[in-house]
C-alpha cells in the first residue's frame, strides 16, 4: 500500500501588523468588542507589492527546506486560495515558476476557508494512487483585497498569511482518512458575490457574511465531520494528540472542541495573532505549532476547515 505522509512544513506571515486599536481608529469598533466576539488581537496585511503566490512562495521555500525537498522532486503543486494573483494562470502554475519546479501537475483549488483541507485531501489521493510521489500543497490568501475596509461587520475578522507541507508516499500513513463535503444551497451566508465581465466589475468584489447563520453552521459540520474523519480512521476522538480546526475566531473553536469533548489544551489557537487567514490557517497554525515544538512526530492530528462555498472537511494523520 501506497500512504502519503506530511514530510515539511512551513508558513509565512506578511510584516505589517494592524491591531485592533488601529482599526477602531478609522472605524466604529473597539478592541474588546473584537476580542470579545472573535478573539482576535491583531492581523498581518501584505504589502501592495505581494500577490498571493509571493506569500505561497516564502511558506513553500520553508517547508520545503524543512522537509528537505528541492524543487526538482516535486511532481504535484496544489494551491488553495479564493485570491489568486489572475483570473488566469492559476495561483499555482505561478508558484511553479516562482520555485523553478518543472515536473509533473499544478492547479488551485477554490473552496475558501476549507481550501487547504480540499487540497490535502486531493493530494493524498493522487499520491495513494501512484500517480505522484512527493506534492507541495499550500493554502494562501490576501484576504485583505477583497475586504470592505468600511464595514466593522466584515473587515476585523481576515488577514493574509500563507502556510504549506510537503507530501511524501510511503509505505506506511501519514494520512488515514479524509472526509470532504459541500452544500451549495449555503452559497448566500458568505460570499463574494462579484466577477470580470466585459472588462467592469460586476455584483460586489467585497466579502458578504451574515455571521450568526455561518457560526451555528460551522460549529455544527465541524463536529460532524470530525466525527466521520476519525470513524473511517477506526479511531476515537481520545485518539487526537492535537485538533487543529479552521482560525475562523476563538468562540466557533470553543464551541467546536467543547461540543466534541476535545479539552483545550489539545486545540491549536492562533487565530488571536493573525486572524482569519482562510485557507492559509490549518497550514499556517500546523507550522506554528510544529516549530514551537508542541506538535512533534508521531502525533496525531484531526485538521478540519469549514467555508464559503458552503465547502467542510477533515483530515486525520499521524505526523
Ligand atoms: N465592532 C463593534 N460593533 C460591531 C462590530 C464591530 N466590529 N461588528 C458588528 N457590530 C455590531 C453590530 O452592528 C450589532 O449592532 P446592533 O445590535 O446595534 O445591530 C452588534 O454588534 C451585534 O452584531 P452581531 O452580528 O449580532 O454580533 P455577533 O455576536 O453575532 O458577532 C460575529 C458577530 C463576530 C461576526 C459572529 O457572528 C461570528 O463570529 N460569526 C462567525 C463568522 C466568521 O467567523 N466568519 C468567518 C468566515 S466563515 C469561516 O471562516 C467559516
């Protein structure tokens, strides 16, 4: 049996910081109204001069240094994002060039803040199955483009960031399960409901989101599909060294974690320092944890994402 199995990790956060105390003064917000409701403290935004595949580019070169992968051995290249640098070429024949890889497949995958679980996803079958021995997968955004900087409802939750693993096959897992789902009936609740067409800009280019609706339905597909990701493994939510959920904010973590029985002290929280990232955030927390030391081989993981679309899912693996 082929397995695949996470070999590097690595991530990238834009060096401009905005806290919440500079948001509410141009805006008619408060730090502890975010904190309280979200528990975010702070987000990074990239610099005008940054496309999403240059923070897809430095959280590659770092996982892939990890794992250590040259751009040679990489025979697929996966990027999740809902803010490529085009319409066209995608995000990842981009990223491609930019590490001067050649061999094999590159595409993006567009799922939001479930990207990233999409793509692991994807690679792994691609890897059980022969076709590829060693994938770079990535979940970058630029979040902050595609923001209303004017509506307090939206703009405090996002940041931009980056994180990406390397995939290797082997003969022994790696990754055991992978549950995606979707229910596109949920469209309405987040989007960006805007597009190019005879050169203008048509609907809205800004993120809509009516938050109570997305916050009792993402608590509720996050146990659910945690649930099926571990029993396709044949194995107990005792079993989980770490969940890493989707950095939506710190309240949907709670309740996720408490409705799953999961204590906190086994949930990975890094949404208070970089916000909502979208598909960058199980990467980018993974990566986090991982070089602090707190997640170490061996462990296990449940990485769960949950996003517009509306797109859920769940990977569970053994670092
Ligand atoms: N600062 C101050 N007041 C605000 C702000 C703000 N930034 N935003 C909204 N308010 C006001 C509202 O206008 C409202 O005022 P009103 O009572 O006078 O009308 C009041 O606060 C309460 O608004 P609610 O929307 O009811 O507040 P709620 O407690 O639901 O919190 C929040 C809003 C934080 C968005 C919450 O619904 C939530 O966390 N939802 C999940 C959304 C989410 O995480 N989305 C991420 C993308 S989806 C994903 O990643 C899965």
């Amino acid at each position: 049996m082929i397995y695949s199995r996470i070999a590097g990790t690595g991530s990238y956060l834009p060096a401009r910081i905005v806290t919440n105390d500079e948001l509410a003064s141009r805006l008619d917000t408060s730090d502890q109204w975010v904190r309280e409701r979200t528990g975010i403290a702070q987000r990074h935004i990239a610099d005008d001069s940054q496309a999403c595949s240059d923070l897809a580019l430095e959280a590659s070169r770092r996982a892939m240094e990890a794992a250590g992968v040259s751009a040679a051995e990489l025979d697929l290249i996966v990027v999740a994002t809902s803010t490529p640098d085009f319409i066209f070429p995608s995000t990842a024949c981009i990223l491609q060039a930019k590490l001067g890889a050649k061999n094999g497949a590159a595409f993006d995958i567009q799922a939001v803040c479930s990207g990233f679980v999409y793509a692991l996803a994807t690679a792994d079958k691609f890897i059980r199955s022969g076709q590829y021995r060693c994938a770079l997968v990535v979940g970058s955004e630029v979040f902050s483009r595609i923001l209303d900087w004017n509506d307090r409802g939206t703009c405090v939750l996002f940041g931009d960031g980056a994180g990406a693993v390397v995939l290797r096959a082997g003969d022994a897992p790696g990754i055991h399960s992978s549950i995606l789902r979707a229910d596109g009936s949920y469209a309405d609740i987040l989007s960006v409901p805007g597009n190019v067409s005879h050169g203008k800009i048509t609907g809205s280019p800004f993120l809509q989101m009516v938050g109570n609706q997305v916050f009792k339905f993402a608590v509720k597909v996050l146990d659910e599909v945690a649930r099926e990701a571990l029993s396709a493994a044949g194995a107990e939510i005792s079993d989980i060294d770490w969940l890493i959920p989707h950095q939506a904010n710190v309240r949907i973590l709670e309740a996720t974690s408490k409705k799953l029985g999961i204590p906190a002290e086994k949930v990975v929280l890094t949404v208070d320092h970089h916000g909502n990232t979208s598909a960058a955030s199980v990467p980018l927390a993974l990566d986090e944890y991982v070089r602090a030391g707190k997640i170490k081989p061996g462990h296990r993981l449940l990485m769960e994402g949950v996003g517009g679309g509306f797109t859920w899912g769940a990977v569970y693996a053994t670092l």
